[in-house]
C-alpha cells in the first residue's frame, strides 16, 4: 500500500505528532500542577477541577509517542533511552507521584491534604525538569559533559517556565474572578521565561551542529525560514499586550494567551523538527536506517490507524463536553 521509503517517514511524523500533542495537552496539566506553591486551598480545587477531566487523556500521547519509537525504529529506541536513562526514570517517579496525589488528595482528610498538594506541585516539577533535561541533551547529541549537562539544565528550567506559562493560560481560559487575575499576573511573568528558553534553544541547535547551522544560515534557506522567528516574536507581542488588557469585564479574549501558548509551541516544535530531519538521534542515525523491517511496519501501520482516531475520539469528546469555565470542585 505504501512505498517502503514512505513508511519510517510516515511512523516519524506520527511520533512527531504525539511528541507534539503531549507537550501541548499535558504540558499545560503539568503547568497548572506547577503553579501550586502560589494559591490558596479553594484555588487549588477549583485548578484541579479544570483539568480533572483531562489529564489522564493527555498523558497517553506520551505512552502513544514512545510506543510508535519503540515498534517503529527500536534501534533508535535502545540507543535514546539508553543515553537517557536517569531522566527517564525521574519523570516516571514524577508521573508516578503526580498521579497517586491527584487521586489521594481527593480521598484524605482535610488535614492531610496539603500533604498531598505538595506532593501533586512535586511530581509535577520533577516531570518538567526531567523532560526539559532530556530536551537538552538530546539536543546537544545524546553527549553528557559538563557543558551539555549545564545547557540542559537551563532547558530543565526553560520547559518547566514554559509549562507554567501555558498552565497559567489554561487557568485564565477556564476561571474568572481572583483566580484569573492571578493567573494573569503568573502569565506575564512566565512568558519572559518562554522567550529565554526558546532563545537558548534556537541559539544552541545550530552551534551543535555544522549540518544544522547550514540548514538554517546559507540562502536561500535563510529567507525561506525568516517567517518562522518573526512569527514568534510577533505571537510573543501579541501574547503580552493582551496580557496587560486582561482581564475583561465580558471575558472576551480570555482564550487568547492560552492558544496563543499552544501555537508558540508549534512553532518551536517545527523548527526543531526541521533542525534534526532527517536524524532520529541526532547526527548519528537517519530515520531510515533506525527504522524496522517494512513487513513489520506495514503490521504496525494497521494498528496504528485504528487507535489512533479512537485517541483523538475521546479526547476530543472530553474537550467538547467538558467545555466553559471550571465549577466548584465536588466528589459526589
């Protein structure tokens, strides 16, 4: 059905795509777990109520994203996870951790709750920092120095900002009141840290590497891509002066720093995914070569296309019906 040639580039994107969809969708639950340390008791319940729906929908992008990049292209698996190894286990403590207080905090007694807060803001923090880490070192080629391990952990801080900013967005578009203007307030300052992180990462992927550097730097490339920067720092404009204009008293626009955070997102996602094509592991192994036998990723493809549109089914279902502003938190 499809060329053999088509099908590592066809099961690349569809990670690519996941990767992509966990960041946005889980990357703003994660955000909202974050920004814990600065709300009261009942604000806490009314932000767990806005993403109670949600969160566990969004985490399965991820177990999708590496499942696709273990059946699709195991070497590349076995050589990224290897070089990863630590970080992955601090994020799976972390999601291990989230999960469990965002279950027990509804169960336990009011005097062992905070406990439990602390516990949801601890796994949520571990989660960012080791995903940003990984962001990182991956970039800088799966090498750990003492400069790649420094330049992750700027990434570490940079993701775990940007998560907050979109977790500080969500919260904008899904309450109102003192809520809001508090989210407003972490909004404008989270977004020099989105602008910090993109900027070390824009500036370090092509000093990584001369391949990349060319990518972006010799004409016509260098014209072609322009639009890409300038389009962000255009969202990024518009971003803060809508901040300042927040909020209304008709609500309106109260979407707008949320979607704005997502396509910011995209963006960085695509310039990055331009940065590294046609590399799995960086400089080291094509999508190609990492690749497995065309028989078994013709198998793949099959299943893939039946639980792929079941995911997007249900969490597009649970957007729709749980849409509009976060109520009161209730477990009756």
């Amino acid at each position: 059905m499809f060329h053999p040639e088509a099908l590592p580039l066809i099961f690349a994107a569809l990670m690519g795509a996941s990767i992509l969809l966990y960041v946005v969708l889980d990357g703003f639950d994660l955000g909202v777990g974050l920004l814990f340390p600065f709300t009261t008791e009942a604000e806490r319940d009314r932000m767990i109520a806005s993403i109670g729906p949600f969160w566990d929908a969004n985490e399965t992008w991820l177990v999708l994203a590496i499942g696709l990049l273990l059946v699709a292209f195991p070497t590349a698996h076995g050589t990224i996870l290897t070089a990863l190894y630590l970080p992955v286990a601090v994020m799976l403590i972390g999601l291990i951790l989230r999960g469990v207080a965002f279950e027990f905090r509804a169960k336990a007694p009011i005097p062992h709750k905070k406990p439990w807060d602390i516990a949801f803001w601890a796994g949520s923090l571990m989660t960012a920092l080791s995903q940003g880490f990984m962001l990182g070192i991956y970039i800088m080629g799966l090498q750990w120095s003492l400069a790649t391990v420094a330049f992750a952990t700027l990434t570490a801080g940079a993701l775990a900002v940007a998560y907050s900013f979109i977790g500080a967005g969500w919260v904008i578009f899904k309450t109102d009141g003192a809520l809001q203007l508090k989210a407003v307030h972490w909004a404008k300052g989270g977004i020099w840290g989105v602008v910090l992180g993109m900027g070390a990462v824009s500036a370090a992927t092509p000093l990584a590497s001369p391949r990349i550097f060319d990518k972006w730097f010799t004409l016509p490339e260098v014209v072609a891509l322009a639009p890409l920067p300038l389009m962000s720092a255009l969202l990024v404009a518009l971003l803060w002066l809508s901040l300042r204009r927040l909020p209304t008293r008709d609500d309106s626009f109260a979407w707008f720093p949320f979607v704005g955070a997502v396509v910011l997102m995209i963006l960085g996602f695509f310039g990055m995914a331009y940065s590294f094509y046609p590399y799995i592991v960086p400089e080291k192994m094509t999508i190609w070569q990492a690749a497995a036998a065309t028989e078994s990723l013709s198998i793949i493809l099959v299943g893939t296309l039946v639980v792929l549109p079941v995911i997007l089914g249900y969490t597009v279902l649970a957007y729709v019906i749980f849409r509009g502003k976060a109520t009161k938190l209730s477990y009756d």
